[in-house]
C-alpha cells in the first residue's frame, strides 16, 4: 500500500467516514451554541458582541500568556479595518457557517469544499493568536481536502459527483 490509495482507494472511505463525522460534529455543535445562545451575543439582538471581544482581545499586545501577539501585520490591518467594523456581519458568517460546515461533512456532501471551508475558518483563528482545537481541526479539514471524493464516497457525495460525472461532457473518465 502507498500513501496515494489512503485518499485514492475506496476501501479507506470508512477512515474519512470516520474523520468526517468527527469533524462535521465538532462544528455543528460549534455553530449550533453560537446560534441558541440565550445571550444573543451571535446572532441575536446584540449580534457581533462576542467576535467584537474576540477581534479586540486578539488585538492586544502581549509579550507572555497564553494568548500570544498576532504575528502577522497585515492580518491585525483585517482584523482592524474590516472585520472588527463588520464584526456584526462575521458573526453571523461564523455561526452559520460552523452550522453549514457540520451539516455538509455529517452528509458528505460537498464534502472537500465544506472541509476546505472549515480549515479556512480554522486558519483565520489560528492567525488571530488561537489554538484550541483549530490546529487538529485544520489538519483533518485538509485531509478530507486531499482526500476529495474518497472522503464523501460514503454519503451523498457518492451520488453527486456520480451524477457529475455522467452529466458532464464525455461521461465518466
């Protein structure tokens, strides 16, 4: 066995089945806290609250911690700029996204986007000064990235890209 059947071959569709539920898991519960929160600190009547506090306390100067300085001069310009200004728009981006994200990978449909999305979420906060879960989070998204459609073969994935497939130009190759 090489690497390449790992992402390649369908019989390691179960270790993505496996590696999506997990993930798809992780960011529906995520999502779903930020949109039932009785706060309405995500989506409710005081909307953009908490990434508010979240962009500001990523903002911070911090030579020790557990929250180091954001590393990189141009991000801090985004967080500034547009995201903090916009904070009410990001936060329902963030919630409904987490939501989308989990629901797409749960099913396995569209699976390597929703995966590429969910590590894009996950490297945005890793960028802000975050660790948590997001470095393992953006290790499985890309891996289900790599995986393509191995990782939704078991899920409807296995019916839309077969759909795809026969509806393009020339059929399946």
């Amino acid at each position: 066995m090489d690497t390449r059947s790992l992402f390649t071959d369908v019989k390691f569709s179960v270790i993505w089945l496996i590696v999506r539920l997990y993930l798809g898991y992780q960011w529906l519960v995520s999502g779903w806290a930020k949109l039932t929160d009785p706060s309405g600190i995500w989506v409710g009547g005081k909307a953009g609250t908490a990434i508010s506090g979240f962009f500001r306390f990523s903002l911070q100067s911090r030579t020790q911690g557990t929250h180091p300085d954001m590393a990189y001069g141009w991000y801090r310009d985004f967080i500034q700029g547009f995201a903090l200004p916009n904070a009410r728009f990001f936060s329902f981006l963030i919630s409904y996204g987490e939501i989308l994200v989990g629901v797409a990978l749960i099913l396995g449909a569209l699976t390597a986007w929703a995966a590429f999305f969910g590590a894009l979420m996950n490297f945005a906060y890793m960028l802000a000064g975050t660790a948590g879960v997001n470095p393992l989070m953006f290790l499985l998204g890309v891996l289900l990235v790599a995986a393509g459609a191995n990782a939704g073969h078991l899920g409807f994935d296995r019916f839309l890209l077969g759909w795809r497939r026969r509806a393009s130009p020339g059929g399946a190759r």
